[in-house]
C-alpha cells in the first residue's frame, strides 16, 4: 500500500518530536521547547530541523508539505535559520526545494544579509550562486557588504566585492562600508576597501569621512592606512570640524599625534571659532593640550622627536644607536620682516631667545603626550630634563613601582635634585602618592 503524502508528514512530525526530546536534557524541559517551537514564537519543526542542520529531516518534512516559506514572528524562514547556523548542506536542499533566496525578517534582512554578518564565506558563496541579491538593502539601507565590514569578516568582504557588490553603497545617514569598516578599527578590512577602490574622502550625512570617525575612535593604523591612501587630512565636516579637532575634542592623543604627523593643520577653526587647542583646553584634556602647545612652537623636528611624540617605541634604540641627538631642539626660528625698525627687530630676537632658552627635545614631546617607557628609555640613554622638571614628576607619580623606578633612576643619573617635599609625597601632584617616591627612591 502506498504512503501518502499526509502519512509522511505525520511521521515526519512525530520523527522531528523524538529528535527534540532525544536532543533536550529531560522530558519536561522538551515538551517546554516544543511549546515554545510551535506556539508563541511561530517556529515550525521545519525552522528547528533547519536551525539544528538536520538535513534528512528538513528534506522529509518539505516532501511531507512543510511549508518552506513559513516564518517566525520575526519573519524568519527556514532559511534564515540555516544561514545564521551555518548548514550549508540544509540550505542547499532549501534552495534545490524552492526556498525563496531573498526573503526578508522584520528588519528587511535577506539570508545573504544573515551570512554576511555571521562571516560565513561559504554560505555567501552558495547564495550567490544561487542569483541572491548581492546588492539587497535592509531597513538601514544597509547592504551584505555593509555587514562584513562592521564585522571585519576579511574573506567575505573580498568575496562579496569580486562577485559585484557596491563598493560605495550608503546607508539611511550616507555612511558607506568604509566608514563602517573604520568605525570598528577593523585595519584589514579598511586596507582591502582601500585596494579595491572605495571612496576614502567619501562623506556622510554630516559631512564626516571615514578619517574623522577614525580619528574619534582613537584607531591610529586606520589613520595611518587612510592617509597613506591620501585622505584628505584637513577635510572639515559640515560644523566645520576638522579630523584634529575632533580628535582633540575627544582626547585622543594617540589619533592627535599621528594626524600632527601627516602634517594636520593646528590652526584651523570650526563653527564656534574655536581650534583643536581650544576644545582641547575647554573639555579639560590636559595632555592634548601639552602636545598641541608644545608642537605649535617647534619647527623642523628630527626622527627621534616624532618617535617620542608618536610613541613609536621600537624607533627609539635604533635612533640612538646611530646617532640621533638626543637633546635636539625643535623650537621654531624667529621669522623677523626686514621692513621693521632696528629697535622692533632686536626686541623680537630678545624675545625669542628667551623662548629658546627652554628647549624643546624629544624628551620634551614624550612628557607632553605622557610616553612613559619613551621617557625613560631618554632618560636612562642620558636626556637632559631641563625645564621638564615638573612634567616628569606628574608622569612619575601615578606609574606601577617597577616602571617608575626605572625612570627615577633616570632621573637621578640626568642629576635632577628631588627636594624633601617630592620625596615624601606631599608636593603637587604629588600630593595622593602618600611618600611613594620615598619609597621608590629607597629601592633604587
């Protein structure tokens, strides 16, 4: 006697039952996930076949008349559910079967867009090939290769922009995978787009490009590969703010100093009139200040200060092996016009001289930007502290015992005089060490 297809369907109900109480901890706990499977969530045996990789069963169930486009409150299908678990071989039989590859969950998500997210290159692969929308857009506006980026999934990117995918695509706030890709620090993934061709100066509804996110969020090897691309480091957002000065205004000094390095404008004002040194100073970011102030007074400044100022500490002892003046001095020279008076030029040149008198070294820049190993890697390689006296002593002050007295014996070899105050802890900024340089000095 022939099996009808009711009569398979039934036992394929009833096999898929056993799955899940053979597959759940006690019979209680399964007739609860059964309930739930069924009921208030809309999950059909088909979507829990398909989210478990159970392929025979997902195949039984559609020739017993599953329905394949069956979807959740969240408006899943079966597919859905097989992409985000990664089952390559169900979602093979789903899509031989019918399934429809571009269907839509309650956030306008595709399977594609599910497989993006997830980094399972594979899958994508499959649902490309199988004609998915490869440029199909969520509620956000979002596209697959918008997910992979945010999610640095290398191989997908790659993937999804050889086989088509918009490089450039906008979301619903103008943003394109690049800037989502900088968002998250993801370097690999920013290198891949720079490559491929996207539009590094590319501005969202605000007018920021994926350098002033980069910038805000402190990712300094995306600043490096974005203006190596040749972003344009002065590019002002529609409030006039500068890659700079929203790093300034946010305290980020490594993003500071690496932007100084690619030679960012200082000067520039946004729609307050205010410049990067200005924000810095009005929300308190003491070290920004220090950098800002100090760089705007130097001129030409050698390999070593950038290293110092750039904390790029595997420079350092390669520097001074061959040679780098460690005491360099960076201030700018006096630019002096000829058409003024004798007497207006020589009060200029006394001025500046006065200036001068405070060098500005290395050292200098890496107690601005608080570098402490740089600091004492000087120190002990014999800098001279100078006027940078009361800047070591901040920096000093709130370093683990094994960092600090490292750098305090540098700054006993340079021949600096602790007074009694600093050594019991009770001069600024001193004051909440309670005598830990007393006893740091006492180790040393």
């Amino acid at each position: 006697m022939a099996i009808t297809h009711q009569q398979k369907f039934t036992r394929a109900v009833y096999a898929a039952i056993v799955l899940i109480v053979a597959t759940t901890t006690s019979t209680t706990h399964a007739m609860q996930g059964f309930t739930r499977l069924i009921g208030d969530r809309n999950l059909t045996l088909l979507h829990q076949a398909a989210a478990r990789g159970q392929t025979e069963m997902v195949e039984t169930l559609i020739e017993g008349g599953a329905d394949i486009e069956a979807t959740t409150l969240q408006q899943c299908t079966p597919l859905h559910y097989a992409v985000l678990n990664g089952h390559e071989d169900t979602i093979r039989i789903l899509i031989e079967k019918g399934a429809n590859k571009d269907a839509t969950d309650q956030w306008e998500c595709t399977p594609l867009h599910r497989a993006s997210q997830a980094g399972h290159a594979h899958i994508v692969l499959r649902l490309l090939s199988a004609s998915a929308d490869i440029n199909a857009r969520n509620d956000r506006r979002w596209t697959a290769l918008h997910f992979a980026v945010l999610n640095g999934h290398e191989v997908t990117v790659r993937i999804l922009i050889e086989k088509g995918a918009k490089i450039d695509a906008t979301d619903q706030h103008k943003r394109t995978p690049l800037h989502y890709a900088t968002l998250n620090g993801h370097a690999g993934t920013v290198l891949i787009l720079i490559e491929k061709g996207a539009k590094i100066d590319a501005a969202d509804q605000q007018g920021c490009t994926p350098l002033h996110i980069a910038a805000e969020n402190d990712h300094t090897d995306v600043i490096h590969l974005l203006l190596a691309a040749r972003a344009d480091k002065d590019a002002p957002n529609f409030f006039l703010m500068t890659p700079l000065y929203i790093a300034a205004a946010h305290g980020r000094i490594d993003a500071v100093c690496t932007l100084l390095r690619y030679g960012a404008s200082t000067q520039t004002r946004a729609h307050e009139g205010l410049t990067p040194h200005d924000v810095a100073r009005e929300r308190g970011h003491t070290t920004v200040v220090r950098t800002l102030e100090t760089f705007e007074k130097c001129d030409k400044l050698t390999p070593l200060h950038w290293a110092a100022l750039c904390n790029y500490k595997e420079n350092v002892a390669p520097l001074l092996r061959t040679g780098a003046d460690i005491d360099a001095d960076a201030h700018r020279a006096p630019l002096i016009s000829e058409d003024l008076s004798a007497e207006i030029r020589h009060f200029i040149t006394r001025q500046k001289t006065k200036e001068r008198a405070q060098r500005i070294t290395p050292l200098s820049f890496a107690l601005a930007s608080e570098r402490p190993e740089i600091v004492t890697m000087l120190l002990e390689a014999g800098a001279t502290p100078g006027d940078d006296h009361n800047q070591l002593q901040h920096i000093v002050a709130p370093r683990p015992e094994d960092d600090s007295r490292r750098m305090l014996r540098g700054m006993l070899a340079a021949g600096m005089e602790l007074g009694e105050e600093v050594r019991h802890g009770h001069h600024d900024p001193f004051h909440q060490t309670d005598g830990y340089l007393e006893r740091a000095l006492r180790l040393n």
